[in-house]
C-alpha cells in the first residue's frame, strides 16, 4: 500500500449488528448493504496537498447525483480511472465531509469552528449535498442560538467569519441570510460595528439593502 494513501472506511461494525438466528428483513438488508460496501470500488479521492482519501464509490454515490455522474464507469475519466481530482477545496473540510459520511454526524473539533462550518455548507452546495448543508447550517443556528448569553463571542460570529462567508455565497441563499441577519445581531443586539463598517464589503449593494437605517 502506497503509504501516501489514507483509507477514509467506516467501521462497519457500528453499523451492522448480526443476529444469532436468521435475521430479521432490515438486518438481513444491512447485512447486504455491508458486505457490498466491502467489496465496492475504491476511488482514490485527491483533495490538495496530503494522503489520497481511498472511498467506496456506493457511498460517495450516496452523497448526491454529482458523484453518480461523475464516476460512471463508461463516461467520463473520473469513472473508467476510478479517481477524483478535487479542485479549489479544503483538505479538512474534505476530512469533515467524510467523517459526517460515514459517522452521521460532524466532528466535534469542526462543530466549534464557524468557519469551516461556512466552508462545508458552500462545499456541500457545490456537489448538491444538501444533507451536509443542513447539518452544518442546524450546528451554526444552535451556536448562536443556544450558546450562554453571558458568552458574548459564542453567540456572535466574528466579522471576518461573516464577510468572508457573504463573498462565498450567492444573492438569496440560505447561507447569505443567515449571514445577514449575523450582521443585524451585530449591529443592533450587541452593538458590536456599526452599518457603515459593511457597505465597502461587496459592489452589489446587497449590504445597502438589507441593513440601511430607516428613514
């Protein structure tokens, strides 16, 4: 084994418990579904500088229809070469990607960092994971909405967190609005800036528009 390639598998023992008798029809599905995973495809998965990620192709297929297409064996080089050349992302946000993949839920270290919680939510909209999406804006909206109020960093999202996020999102997004009404929490709820410290932020006037006092 090349001893630059890191295996990204789960253990499937946490997912399949094998009954003593023949099984109920779901344990006998799992039980399928387990023994395919095993014997699956691997796809080397390129992401930056580092270790290979080896991934099973059904559970990469699991992720959206990008993947399905993308790896079709007959089509494109990605499918008759078995690898992904991932362009322009995080390698750690990769690593939180497969980690969610084949644990359900994202690692905890990634769950207290707003940032690469922004970048998984963008990463997941550029594949079509809208799963992910919604894990990482649901462990975002719990930070700001649960955190102590006597812990006034854990509450608010850092002004740099914010405007980079807003340049990575598109007009109308889930992710853009939660962002702006971050901004409005900063403004108003903590008095932490002040609306002329966002309108030199982007050309768009999006800032203009959503946060100008009324008159």
């Amino acid at each position: 084994m090349d001893d630059k390639t890191e295996f990204a598998k789960p253990d499937f023992a946490e997912y399949v418990t094998v009954s003593t008798s023949k099984g109920t029809g779901n344990e006998q599905k799992l039980i399928s579904s387990n023994r395919a995973l095993a014997s699956d495809r691997l796809i080397k998965v390129y992401v930056g500088e580092g270790k290979t990620f080896l991934v099973q192709q059904l559970l990469l297929e699991t992720l959206s229809d990008y993947f399905v297409r993308a790896l079709q064996r007959d089509r494109f080089s990605e499918g008759i070469h078995g690898e992904l050349h991932i362009e322009g992302d995080d390698r750690r946000t990769w690593k939180a990607l497969l980690h969610w993949l084949f644990k359900g839920v994202l690692p905890a270290n990634v769950q207290k960092d707003p940032d690469r919680l922004i970048d998984i939510w963008v990463v997941g909209d550029k594949y079509g994971v809208e799963a992910l999406q919604n894990q990482a804006m649901y462990v975002l909206l719990r930070r700001v909405d649960v955190a102590p109020d006597d812990i006034v960093e854990d509450r608010l999202l850092p002004l740099a967190t914010i405007k980079d996020g807003i340049h990575r999102t598109v007009p109308g997004s889930v992710m853009r609005t939660f962002l702006a009404e971050e901004i409005v929490r900063a403004m108003y709820w903590d008095r932490s800036a002040k609306y002329e410290d966002f309108l030199s932020w982007d050309g768009r006037s999006w800032t203009r528009q959503r946060l100008a006092p009324s008159e």
